[in-house]
C-alpha cells in the first residue's frame, strides 16, 4: 500500500518535473479503473471511454496543482466522479437510461441459453441500479465494486463517513426494492 503511494508520488513528481512518461505511466496504472467506475456511474460503454479521457485531460492540465493532502487515487477518483455526474447532467438522464452495465457476456459457457439468462439478470440489475440516485450509487460502487474503504468513499465524495454509510445503506434498500419488483423476472 505505500509502496503503491509512493509510486504515485513518483510519477506525479516525474511529470511536473518535465517527463512525459510519469504521467504516461499513470494513465497505464489507472485507465482500465477509472473506465470500469465511469461506466458503473453511468451505463454507458462508449461515453465512458470519453469520460476517462477527459478525466485525464483534466490531470493532466491540472496535475501541477495536486496537493498531496490526499492519495492520488482520491484525487482521480473525484474526478471521475465528478466529470461522470457532468455528463449524467448533460445527458439529463438521472432517473432513467437506456443500455447495458454488460454489453455482452464474456463467457466462456458454449450454452446460448444460459448466456440469454445472465444478460437478462445484468438487464435486470442495470435497470434497477439505475433507479438509485447519483450520490448512493456513487457511494454503492466505490464500496461493492471498487471495495473502497468507508474512509477512502467519504474522503472521494467528500462527506463524513456516517454519510457514506447511509448513503450505502439507503442505495441497497432501493435496490432491492427494484430487484423485488421484478422477482419473477429472476431465474
């Protein structure tokens, strides 16, 4: 875990000194997460990549600015956050949307029904992941996809960790609620 700090450290010193390969090496480390967040957040595959890549350009105009008060990984994070939240509101989309957490199966299964059914549980679960508000689901994903300590959350969203908390626990209630809506759709 320091060694992964000071890594970071590393590479940011190394960029605003004038190396372009720091922050190249920065953009390996973190694309694929930070890809795999923007498109938790917001459902969508391809806007995601766009997504990513202005959170890097964001860095990278405004890396010279980075504090160290925080990891870096907090740092990018709430950025991440925050420019998926800016396209969700451009998109005007918060309480519905269309698309796939899952836009096919990686699987490795040769039986097409069974294919069939795990893209309709995905559909099921994108569907009622969708009717959770941006700030739960935010704090819901930081915790059960990224596994984000409460503390890491609190300090990404910006807010006391009884706050994450809630928000986690009032996120899981929707979405059981949604799940339970359509139970018989569950196979």
């Amino acid at each position: 875990m320091k060694s992964e700090i000071n890594e970071d450290i590393f590479y940011v010193q190394q960029f605003i000194g004038g190396e372009e390969q720091g922050f190249k090496m920065l953009v390996n480390k973190y694309q694929n997460n930070l890809l795999n967040l923007a498109y938790s957040l917001t459902g969508y595959c391809h806007e995601s990549e766009d997504i990513v890549q202005e959170v890097f350009f964001k860095v990278y105009r405004n890396l010279k600015f980075f504090k160290q008060r925080c990891r870096f990984s907090t740092w990018l994070y709430r950025i991440t956050v925050n420019t998926s939240y800016d396209f969700l509101r451009r998109k005007r989309i918060f309480k519905s949307r269309e698309g796939s957490l899952v836009d096919e199966i990686a699987d490795n299964r040769n039986n097409p029904r069974e294919k069939l059914l795990e893209k309709q549980r995905e559909d099921l679960l994108n569907r009622a992941l969708s009717k959770v508000p941006f700030k739960y689901r935010a704090a819901l994903i930081f915790k059960d996809i990224e596994g984000l300590s409460y503390v890491r959350i609190a300090r990404v969203l910006h807010c006391r960790i009884g706050t994450v908390e809630s928000r986690i626990y009032r996120a899981r209630q929707i979405l059981k609620k949604e799940l339970l809506k359509h139970k018989e759709d569950i196979i």
